[in-house]
C-alpha cells in the first residue's frame, strides 16, 4: 500500500503542504499516477476538502493530528491512520510492507529538492544531492559553524565539507558562533521526546534519558560523565530500537558529539556557555561607565530578591549568587547600564561606590 505524507515533519518547515497549496490540480495527478490509496493531511488544513474533491473516490484524504510530525512518515504507523488506530509504528520504515512517501519528494522536480531553511519564509529548490557547503551557499549564512540536516538524516556537517550527500529532509539550519550546540540539541532531542511512542524501552527510556541528561547540562547541572554516558547509549538505541524515530535521534547526538564535544563539555567542565544561549549561565551585570545611579533598578518592585546592591548617588552592582537571572531588571535601566554576559564578563566594581556626576 502506498500513502502520501503531507504532514509537516518539522512543524516550521510545512514544504509538502506549500508545493500543494501552489498547485492541487497537478498535485492529485502525481498522487494518481503514484497509485496511491491514501493521503495524510493535518486536521483543519482548509486544502484538505480541495484535494479530496479533486482525487475523488480513487484516494482517501485522512486528517491527521497535526501536534505531531515524524512518526507519519513511518509506513506502518501511517497505514493504522486508515483504519482510525493511533499511529504507533511497529517497524523501521522500509521494514513493512506498507510505503508511505513524503508529499515534498512526490511534487518535486526529478533530481531537485525542496528545503525549507530555518527562519526563512518559504522553502528554495536545490539539487537533491548537494554538499554541506553547497547548502551554506543557498541559504546565504555569514559564519557558519555547521549544517543540520533534519529527520529522518538527522546529521550534522560541518560548513565547509564538500563530500556529496543525497538530501533527504524537508528541513536545513545552518548553525553560527551565536548558536550553542548543546542548546540547539536539547532542542531536537525535546522533540523526539515528544513524539516518542513508548513501543520499546530503548526508543522510550533512551530519548527521556538523552533529553534530561542534555537538560541539565543547559541548566548547569551537568556532570563531567554525561558525554561517555551518551556515547554507551546512542550505539544501543540505534542497534536496538523497533522504528527509526530512536535511531534518528541516536544517529543525531552521536552527530553532535563528534563536532562539538569540546564545546558541550564546556558546560559540565568550566560551567560556560561559550555563545551565551544558555539562560542559566548568563550573567547580569551594571556598567560603571553607564550607571547614573538613579535608583530605579533598587526598587523592590523591580528586583524581588533584592540581588542590586547600592543607594541614591552610589554605583550598583549586582549580587550574583542572589541573582535568579530572571531579567526584570533589563528593560528598566533608561541608560542601558544592565547587560547581560556569557563567557566573558565584563569589568564592573565589586561593590557600590559613590556616583561622580560628570
């Protein structure tokens, strides 16, 4: 059986649903010509009533929760959808003897690939099979440090690797030295985490597992083992998973480890975050060279655990250890004089001192 996803796999990268919305007409003919019996579209897509009245009987339109994403393009999961069951895969794709086929690859040109580049309005065409740097190029980044592929590749390149690789995802980032590595992954592990059907023990507990460990290396409660105990478990989960939503997600950290291991160890070790995305490494500061000490960030109102030390005419600073960097404190300051820092602090006095006006 065949079946046509257009379900977004990246919720910010709907690129089969795009490709179908320029043009339903030549859409329902490809979906006609592939022999398809079924098509997936999120619930409530107003598209969805077009193209069941242009594919008529000869295909069903199923709408699908549209809250998840990766676990539609699995052929068996997709195949429960017909007959209203939950959509639990019970095999890798590939596995079944059911096909699901992305709708971005069916609408697209022969050799040609539609992405949609993270923050980017609408997707662009590329060669199906393209180099890290060649995607560098296309989505127009300034200092790039890596390329992200997302599900089901789920690799990460580095911006300069000229190898070619076939292109099998409707989403791309291009990561730069503002991005935190270990930030961006807690990120897609969350997702994984969300979608994760609870099948197998080692899809199920390895993606909890992976996003707390990942969670409080962000929040800088990380351990210095954390990383060697994610490299023992990657290996198992991509061995050992029943469908490829664990394997990706293995597949991914390992990814990430052998790029920026340095970089994420950097949490756990000398407690930085080197690109200062990580809210609990930040740290807030006053500038004696802006303070005009007008006593508006000593208000209690502004500061609930009173962590700004000074009084009318003296410098403030800020008490880092009673600072719960909640950020109440930025907007008020008319003179600019509380930052915000990563890794590099900037000089500011130790302790309030009296205020010379100029």
């Amino acid at each position: 059986m065949t079946i046509i996803n257009f379900m977004p796999v990246h919720r910010q990268a709907p690129v089969a649903l795009w490709l179908l919305k320029k043009d339903v007409a030549a859409a329902a003919e490809k979906i006609a010509e592939a022999g398809a019996q079924a098509v997936l579209m999120p619930a409530g897509d107003e598209v969805s009533a077009t193209l069941a009245d242009a594919l008529g009987e000869s295909c069903r339109v199923i709408e699908c929760d549209p809250s998840r994403g990766f676990v539609y393009a699995n052929g068996s999961a997709a195949a429960k959808m017909l007959d209203g069951e939950k959509p639990l895969p019970s095999c890798c794709e590939g596995d079944g003897a059911d096909r699901c086929l992305n709708g971005s690859e069916l609408l697209a040109a022969e050799g040609k690939r539609w992405v949609w580049f993270d923050g980017a309005d609408e997707p662009v065409e590329v060669d199906r099979v393209v180099s890290a740097e060649s995607l560098v190029a296309a989505a127009g980044a300034d200092d790039a440090k890596a390329v992200g592929i997302g599900y089901p590749s789920g690799l990460l390149l580095r911006p300069d690797d000229t190898s070619k690789i076939e292109l099998c995802s409707d989403y791309v980032r291009v990561y730069t030295s503002k991005n935190c590595m270990a930030k961006a992954l807690l990120d897609i592990c969350t997702l994984y985490r969300h979608e994760s059907c609870g099948r197998c023990v080692f899809g199920y507990e390895g993606s909890h597992q992976i996003a707390t460990i990942l969670a409080d290396i962000c929040r800088k409660k990380g351990k210095p083992t954390d990383l060697a105990l994610l490299r023992d478990l990657c290996p198992v989960m991509q061995a050992q998973c029943l469908c490829e939503q664990g394997r990706v997600l293995a597949r991914t950290v390992q990814s990430f480890l052998d790029l920026f291991e340095g970089e994420i160890m950097q949490h756990t070790t000398k407690k930085v975050c080197a690109a200062g995305e990580c809210q609990a490494f930040l740290t807030f500061h006053i500038l004696a060279s802006k303070c005009q000490a007008c006593n508006k960030c000593v208000d209690s109102d502004v500061c609930e655990e009173d962590a700004i030390l000074g009084r009318p005419r003296f410098i403030h600073v800020i008490d880092q250890k009673a600072c719960i960097q909640c950020g109440a404190c930025l907007d008020i300051c008319d003179n600019g004089a509380i930052v915000t820092a990563g890794a590099v602090k900037p000089k500011c006095p130790p302790k309030p001192i009296p205020f010379k006006r100029k």
